[in-house]
C-alpha cells in the first residue's frame, strides 16, 4: 500500500516577485525592440528620405542612350556611296524572358530562321553585353515583322526595333575604297577604352572596319544623345521626361569618280589585278580598284561562317587590295625611274649610247644577262632604251650605279615604304638592300642581282599605288604628293575642302632631268616602235608611259620548261599553267604636254604589258577626257546631283 503524497505548502510573496521580474524584462526587451523600430523609422523618413527617394526613382526612371546617325559618304560629284536605310530587327531582353532556351526555339520555328540564328545570338550573350536588348534577327522582312506582331503576346520581352543600317548601293565596286562597317567585338571594345572613347559608343552596334569607314571613323561617327524614360515593372518604357538629341557624323566627299571607277572594273573584265587613277595636280585617287572584290554589305550585319569561309579559301584572295596590298616585280615600269637616277648620278646623260647585241655580260662572266629581242637593238641612247624597253641599256646603268644608290633613291621616291593613304590596308612591298638580304637570307648582295633589280625583277616588289605615286612625282616634275580620298567634309551647310598633301619634294641638279625622263615616255606611245604605240593609235590627245612584263618564274626556269610534248609521234602545244604566265603592267598619264591624271595597272598572268595593261589605259584616258568634255566636273554640290542620272 502506497504512502499518502504530502502537500506542497505555496509561498506566494516568492512567487509573485518572480513573475513581477520576468514582467519588468519583458517590458524592457519590448521597449527596446519599439526603440528601434522608432529608430530605423526615423532614419527612413527623415535623416535617409533623399538617399531613399532618388533609389526609388532609379528603379522607375532611367537615362537610355540614343545612337547618332552615321554621316554618309559621296563620290566628288555628289553620288552616295554609303547611306543608312530602315531595317527591321527582332531584339530580345533576356532578363524579361522566363524560359529563354524555349522562347529562341519558338521565335526560329515562327520566323522560318534556322539554328543559326540561335547560336549567334548565343554567343553574343556569352560575351561581355553593353545593351540590355540582344538582337536575335536582324534584317528582317516586312511578312516577318508582320508575323512577329500577330504571335507578340506569346513571346513577353521580345520586341520589334527599327532602326539605321548601314548600306552600299554599288556592292562590290567600292568594297576596298570605302570598306564597311561591322558589329563591335571584345577587341574594338578594349580599344575605345584604351582610347577613352568607350562612352561615345553607348548604343552604337558598328563600327568602322575597313578602307574609308574605318580611317575616318571620328568623323562619320558622330555624339550620342540621351533620354530620361519612365519604365514600368516590365522595364517598358511608359514615356519619355527629357531628351538630348544626338550628334549625328558627318558627310565626307571623296575624290574618286563612280564613272572612271566603273570603267576600270569594266576593263579588268574579271581578270586578276589593280588600277589606280590619280589627278596628277593633288594626289586625289579618281579610281582605285581590286579584282576580284566582293560585296561590302555582307559584314555589315554579321557575314556568316560559310560565306567567311568561302572568301578566305577563295584562290583569288579577294579579300586582299590588290591596289595597296597586292606586291609585283615592277618590272620595266621602272625604267623611267632609272633614267632619272641615272642622269643625277652623272653617269649617263641624254646622248650616252650603248651598244645592244641583245644581251649584257659582267666583266670577266660568261653568263649573259638577256635582252628581250635576241638580236638587239644597235646603239640605243636613254630616250631610245625607254622608248624600246631595252634592257642591255638598264642592265649596263644599274652595274655602274650599284644596289646602294639604287636603293637609297628609290626609298626617295616612295619605294620600300607606305605611301600614306588615308585607308589602314596597305603593304609597304619590298625595296631590297645588301642589308635586307644580309638579316633576312644571310647571304651577301651579288653584282648579278643588282642587274636584275635594274630592270624590275628579283627580290623588288611594288603595289601599284606605289607605282602611281612615284611616276606622278616624276610627272610633276618633283613633287611628292600623299594620295588620298578625303576631298571635303561637310559641317552643317558648310564644305570644308582638303588642301593636296605634299612630302618633301624629290629636288634634282636639274629640273630637264624630269622633261628628258618624260620625253622618253611620249616616245613610249608616239614612235611606230615604242612598246605602247599601238594601243594609243590615233589618240585624240598626246600620251606618255612605259609598259612593264614581270616574270612570274625566271627566265632560266622558263627555259627548262617545255613548250612541246610528243604525242602520238607529233608535237603537241604545251599548256603553261595560268599562274605561271607574266604579269602585264603599266604606267603613264595624258596629256604629255598637261599631266591631268596618271594611271599605274598590274594584271595577273597575262602576258606582255604592251598587248593587255596598255589598251586598259586607252580606254580610261579616252572615257575621261570624252567625259570630261561632255559632262564637265562640276564643283563639289551640298546636295546629289542629278544631272546624270
């Protein structure tokens, strides 16, 4: 049986201060608590209201950056060779888009695009973004745009934007004169920045990427503008509260010709090569063109991997400017330029005959340095070694003047180096030197080599700008003009014209040098057996120049090469592969007495200068002069002219 539990006897006065001390801790923890709350509301509403509203205005208003228009570029007589038109593009904010991979497949099936569209949109959003809107598709059509507008509230943070594009009406023909622009990359970005000027491209998508729209970028590009919106949850703009307008670029005017241009391309006929036409009173380039070339208007939205690919694969190199880049023995272009140097060395003079058996040997050599007639010329002074193309004459002048002089007067007259063309694409070619084969092959500068850079051959290379540029300096009797584009920039309702550019003159003992040296090239076209005369036959106007065949291979190669094979016991023409062919070439300018314009012309693996380079210099002579005469180069207009369209 168990025990009775005894009774707890309560002390009441113990409880009661029990409770009366958890009371008063409760009160205090309650009445801190409050004080803080009385704290942090004080500070919300009075001592961080500023901070706090201008937070709160942030997250409904916001300054949006406005891109410039960019200035359009014109022929010199008003024709558009890059305008902006209004292109329709669907852009996309990731941010406001739930399922982003879903809604990229959507909009592909919706718009008829392939997968990629989807790829390259993203590998932009992989890379460092500027813009809140990617664009997905740009470029789009009008039924596109349409069909987009019909399915929108299906696709929430999708938009269509319109805006300017870039476009070049003429495609190919000015592709390697006024460039293109593309979309900024990771290494334009890192190069504004390193330029400071990162902030002038707040939402421009392009940039200047090659020829005039990369040279004159500052200028075409022009200032962005901004403008205070009100957006809603969304990130849509409600309205618009104030708004700078932006600094659109300016219009530039270049020198060159769409008709002369247009000629050259017509006269190439598809044929691998360059013209280059230049005024010979400022420098200014009427033409300048490089077959084969490609269309401009690809790169500006983004050129796709296949149609790159197929451009760099291309055998043709159409990508290279063969005006500025492309690098050709000069060949007897170059023999005016010798002629030159010849009578300021004193070592010849206009009356120093040579005899020409059709071939020149070293003192003490057996090898005999060729002429190209077999037989020769007979005596043969400096206009008549010009005239002919002799090179016994020019093998003889360079032996005695040695590669030193050579190579120091031709570095005067441009040769070796960059011209200055106001594009970035140019190749300073190759002007050897016994110090060049020295560092770069190891070998000493032989006395036979010497002879062939006599007459344009061995290691020396040109870009027939250089070619233009130095036989315009002899044309003008000295002076060095920078060939250029830029002719006038428009500010506003005002045209600013560009003063020619000139180098220091190339100053000789005696200005007849020059009228001797050119002499020698009206000889080139005027007597019956100059090597041009029968491409400039009965020309209205008196020409001059100098015709060039440039060796693809050595004549010693070409002479072990068979021109026949037997088959079925006769003999069989030989095909020589295309490549292999000489390089025709040609200088010259008109008229003889009043140098307008000078030409310089390479072709590829045509044969003789005379027969293929020359003609091409008539044709471009006759149509300027013609055009000339009929529809007179009109002062540069403020607006496009009209009159011949």
């Amino acid at each position: 049986m168990k025990p009775k539990r005894r009774p707890t006897i309560h002390d009441h006065t113990i409880e009661a201060n029990l409770f009366a001390r958890r009371a008063i801790a409760c009160m205090v923890v309650a009445a801190a608590v409050f004080l803080v709350l009385l704290t942090n509301l004080y500070h919300l509403q009075v001592t961080g209201f500023q901070e706090f509203q201008t937070r709160s205005n942030s997250n409904r208003i916001t300054v949006l950056p406005v891109a410039p228009n960019r200035g359009l570029i014109y022929d010199r007589n008003g024709e558009i060779l890059a305008e902006n038109v209004p292109v329709y593009s669907i852009e996309i904010v990731p941010e406001e888009v739930d399922d982003l991979d879903d809604t990229l497949h959507r909009l592909a099936t919706l718009l008829e695009l392939d997968e990629t569209a989807v790829e390259s949109f993203r590998s932009q959003l992989r890379r460092a973004r500027r813009f809140p809107q990617i664009p997905f598709a740009d470029n789009i059509s009008e039924q596109q745009v349409a069909r987009f507008s019909l399915h929108q509230h299906h696709f929430p943070g999708v938009s269509v934007e319109a805006r300017l594009q870039r476009h070049y009406p003429f495609g190919e023909l000015f592709t390697h004169v006024v460039g293109y622009v593309g979309r900024i990359n990771r290494q334009d970005i890192e190069r504004l920045r390193a330029n400071d000027e990162y902030g002038r491209y707040a939402a421009t998508r392009t940039i200047g990427k090659l020829g005039v729209e990369r040279y004159y970028e500052s200028i075409l590009h022009g200032r962005p503008g901004y403008q205070t919106v009100e957006v809603n949850s969304r990130g849509r703009v409600v309205r618009t509260l104030d708004f700078t307008p932006p600094v659109p670029g300016q219009d530039i005017y270049l020198e060159v010709d769409i008709e002369v241009q247009k000629i050259a391309m017509q006269q190439l006929q598809g044929r691998r090569g360059a013209i280059v036409v230049m005024d010979s009173d400022t420098g200014g380039l009427l033409a300048m063109y490089s077959n084969p070339s490609y269309d401009a208007n690809l790169f500006v939205h983004g050129i796709s991997v296949q149609d790159y690919q197929a451009l760099l694969q291309d055998p043709n190199n159409p990508l290279i400017n063969r005006a500025s880049q492309g690098r050709y023995p000069p060949a007897s272009t170059i023999k005016p330029h010798m002629s030159l140097l010849g009578l300021e060395s004193g070592l010849i003079d206009i009356n120093t005959r040579v005899w020409d058996p059709g071939y020149y040997q070293l003192p003490g050599v057996e090898r005999r340095f060729r002429n190209w007639r077999s037989w020769g010329h007979g005596w043969v002074d400096m206009k008549k070694a010009i005239q002919v193309s002799n090179n016994t004459y020019f093998y003889k002048l360079a032996h005695e003047l040695g590669i030193d002089r050579i190579h120091d007067f031709m570095a005067e007259l441009g040769f070796g180096q960059s011209t200055g063309i106001d594009i970035h694409e140019e190749n300073a070619a190759l002007l050897p030197s016994r110090g060049w084969k020295r560092a770069t092959l190891n070998e000493p500068w032989y006395t036979g080599e010497t002879l062939s850079v006599g007459i344009g051959q061995s290691f020396w290379t040109v870009t027939p700008l250089q070619l233009a540029t130095s036989t315009n300096t002899i044309v003008t009797k000295g002076r060095r003009l920078q060939p250029r584009f830029l002719r006038a920039v428009r500010h506003g309702e005002e045209i600013e014209y560009q003063e020619p550019f000139e180098l220091p003159p190339l100053q000789l003992r005696s200005n007849d040098y020059f009228t001797a040296v050119m002499d020698g090239m009206e000889r080139v076209i005027s007597r019956v057996d100059g090597t041009a005369h029968a491409a400039f036959l009965n020309a209205p106007y008196r020409a001059a120049g100098k015709t060039g065949t440039a060796q693809v291979i050595s004549r010693a190669e070409a002479e072990r090469t068979p021109e026949y094979e037997i088959v079925d016991g006769q003999q069989v023409p030989i095909e020589v592969d295309e490549r292999l062919r000489d390089n025709a070439t040609y200088i010259g300018y008109a008229p003889a007495d009043d140098p307008q314009i000078t030409v310089a012309i390479a072709i590829e693996n045509v044969g003789g200068g005379g027969r293929n380079a020359a003609p091409i210099a008539r044709r471009i002579f006759d149509f300027y002069f013609d055009y000339q005469r009929e529809v007179e180069l009109v002062t540069l207009p403020l607006e496009r002219d009209h009159a011949r369209d």
